[in-house]
C-alpha cells in the first residue's frame, strides 16, 4: 500500500522509436516531460527490431525470439530493481503480441502489482481467428484481469466493457492520444493561401489500409487539389507508383519538425483510413489549425465534429468522400474550421491535460 508522500512507481511497457509509429510517440513524449510528484516512471521498451517495419507482420524466427527473451529479462530485472506499484501495459493488439502481454499482465498480478492495460487500437477490429482463435480468448482474459483498462476510442470502450458486463466488474476509461503542449505554438495563424488551387496532405504508411489507394482514386477528379502523401510506401501500393495521377505527390518519411511543416503548408488534411484507433496525424493536423476530411472509424468521429472541424465519411466509400472534398472547397471560410480544430485540439488532447487525467486513475486503482 503506498501512504502519504510516498513515491508512486510506474513501469511502462511500451515501444521507444525507432521507427516512429504512434505509441512510440507517446511514449517518446511522456519519457521527455515525465509526470509530476510523486511519480517516479521506467521503461521496458519493446520496440521492433530495427529493419522490420511498423505495419509488417510478426515472423517467429531466431530473431523474434531473441528479442522476445531480451524482453523479459529486461522486465524481470525492472520488477527486482525499480519495484513498481503499477504495470502500464500498452497493448498493440497484435495476434502474437496478445501472448506476450498476457504473460506480462499474469506475472504482474501474481507480484501483487496493479496493471494497466492501455489498448492501442480499435479493440473491436481484433482478429477473432488469428491462430485459430487462441488470440482472442487471450485477449479476453487480458481485459478480465487488468486492474484498468484504457481504450482509445468509444467503440472500443463499449467492446470492453461488454466483455465485463459478467459481473467481473474491473475499472475502464476512455483516454485519448495526447499531443505535446509546444506543438500549439507551432501553428501560424494569418496565413494568405491560395483557394484557387488547394494543398490536401496525408501523413502515415501509404498502404491500402490507411486508405492511400482512394486518395488515388479520387484524385484525378479535383485536378485543382495537389495531394501530398508523407510516409513509408508498403509493398502493396508500389504497383500504382508509376501510374500516379499528376496531381499526387509522394514524400519519404519525415521527422516530427518537418511533418510539421509539411501540414503548416497545406490547406487541409486527408485521412481515409479503414481502421483506426486514435490516429495521432489527424490529431497533429488538428493542432495545426487544419480542417479535415476523414473517415468514421475509430475516435475520428469523437475527434473531428462533422461540418465543424471537417467532413467525415465512411471508409472506401468513394461517393460520399467525393462529396465532403466537394463541400469543403465551397466552404466559404476554411480557416474558421482549422481554428475549430486548433481549438478542440488544445482543450480535450494537449500533454497537459490527458496526463491530469491519466494520474487521477493511477491514483483511484492504489488509494480506492
């Protein structure tokens, strides 16, 4: 039990970039401001190996289960030394991955340590029939005995809690990505853009699952929009590389800063991805003062209020995204829906305000 002033330990496990995907950025972010007295926070990092990218598929070879040993004696050497009262477990919600943090979250409960798991995905897209099943029953009793659960997004939130409506009642909370407070200070406001011909920018892998293949698709369509795509080309969008329309453009990926920058001179953001947890990219378009036409899958339609902040449409419906590009050119005032955006942004996802909340839940599971 911890008393009074006593220091509160949090272990996180938890990727560190390289590569850069989106909870390596969080826990990038949260490792460089830290939380406030009295926690004290370590890391177990789970990052990829090097060469395997971010949306590739586990293979069990020699080198995934050297990785997979480092990590548990890492964690191991973690529980004998830093002695944490709290586990932060962020869940990739991957087939092998379940497995693995199963064995975290069992081996926490066993010590007597709270554990959190923080599911960073669309838990409700999890494969029912990845290794015949066994995923998905794993996954089941992850969430039936995590002290709390933390979900990205509401459908998400709502599978979770279906799960526990058993009368094994377990703490869960929605708790959004956060986006570092200087990011804010980022945005350039006053900007003169052309409206004649407008700049619609994407940021993330450029695969058919993130939608890449029906900014393709609709381009040609709105000659007048330049479309710029940041990120890495996954091998199933390289046959349409040499055939792109005139008007798509597709850059490396890029640090931080220089995403940044990419965004700042845009006129609006485009994300028509089919499954989503929480993206951060809209969520760094939105703190740049974007509007955006999205899709309505994961938090994107608890993010972006539809006619407010943007357009949001079903996924691979390419008539109804068509539609919103529509809307948003006639638009008479795009700045009024990036400066809806800046400012949801900064009230309800700014660093500051999602670790208050992530604290106060610490803080219920160790002193309820």
């Amino acid at each position: 039990m911890v008393r009074g002033n006593q220091a509160i330990k949090v272990l996180y496990l938890s990727p560190m970039p390289p590569p850069m995907g989106g909870i390596a950025k969080w826990t990038e972010t949260l490792f460089k401001h830290g939380l406030p007295a009295p926690f004290k926070i370590d890391l177990v990092d789970t990052s990829l190996p090097p060469k395997r990218k971010i949306f590739s598929p586990t293979k069990i070879d020699q080198s995934e289960i050297k990785r997979t040993a480092g990590f548990f004696f890492h964690l191991i050497k973690a529980l004998i030394f830093f002695r944490p009262q709290i586990i932060h477990l962020c869940c990739s919600l991957s087939p092998y991955g379940i497995i693995r943090d199963y064995i975290c979250a069992r081996l926490s409960k066993i010590l007597g340590i709270k554990v959190v798991t923080h599911y960073r995905g669309n838990v409700v897209d999890f494969s029912r029939t990845a290794l015949r099943g066994l995923s998905y029953k794993i996954l089941v009793r992850l969430i039936k005995i995590s002290d709390v659960n933390l979900s990205l997004n509401l459908p998400s939130f709502r599978f979770i809690d279906d799960i526990l409506a058993d009368g094994q009642r377990k703490d869960r909370y929605l708790l959004p990505n956060f986006i570092d407070d200087a990011v804010f200070d980022e945005k350039e406001t006053g900007e003169d853009k052309n409206k004649k011909h407008l700049r619609a920018v994407y940021v993330g892998g450029i695969t058919y699952q993130k939608g890449a293949h029906d900014i393709v698709k609709i381009a040609p369509e709105f000659k007048d929009i330049e479309f710029v795509l940041i990120g890495t080309v996954l091998d199933d969008f390289r046959p349409l590389i040499d055939n792109l329309p005139d008007n798509v453009r597709i850059l490396a990926p890029m640090n931080s800063n220089e995403v940044l920058k990419e965004l700042k001179k845009s006129d609006f953001f485009i994300f028509l991805s089919h499954s989503e947890g929480f993206p951060n990219a809209v969520l760094e378009a939105m703190a740049m003062g974007l509007p955006i036409v999205a899709t309505n899958v994961g938090a994107i339609p608890e993010m972006v209020d539809d006619g407010k902040g943007g357009y949001i449409r079903p996924p691979k419906n390419i008539d109804k995204i068509k539609e919103a590009i529509i809307k948003l050119k006639s638009h008479q005032n795009l700045e009024s829906l990036g400066r809806y955006n800046f400012n949801k942004a900064k009230i309800n996802y700014s660093y500051s305000i999602v670790i208050n909340k992530l604290c106060r839940i610490y803080k219920e599971i160790l002193f309820k």
